[in-house]
C-alpha cells in the first residue's frame, strides 16, 4: 500500500505531455517531484522534476503504459 498527499493533473499534447504535482491537502503545487511514465513492466520511459510552480512536461513516446 502507498499513502501519499501528492495529486498530479495531466494533460496530453502532440508532443508532450504536461503535469501539475499539488498537495491534496493543502491545494498547493509540490516543487521538486519526479515524475516518470513506466511501461508495464516497470521500465522507465521518461523522468522530469516538477519546477517551482509543480509543473513539468515530459516527452511523448510510442510505447507509454502510465505516470508515476
């Protein structure tokens, strides 16, 4: 089981897709967290850091299972 505050919002474009970490708690944006898309098999396809305002993008691929 994982517990966490952490909600992410996502939104795909041609060529990326963009997320927005925040707090479920507080309604405030989490700086500093790794997002990732991972196949199903766990391999890892894409990592970024949130920034500041706990946004970030990551590159589309073909071969996409989910976001961590």
């Amino acid at each position: 089981m994982q517990v966490t505050d952490l909600g992410v919002v996502w939104k795909k474009s041609a060529n990326e897709t963009f997320a927005h970490v925040f707090s479920l708690a507080t309604g405030a944006s989490v700086p500093g967290v790794k997002v990732q898309f991972v196949t199903a098999e766990h391999a890892v396809l894409a990592t970024a850091k949130t920034d500041a305002t706990g946004t970030t993008s990551l590159p589309l691929r073909k071969k996409r299972a989910g976001c961590v």
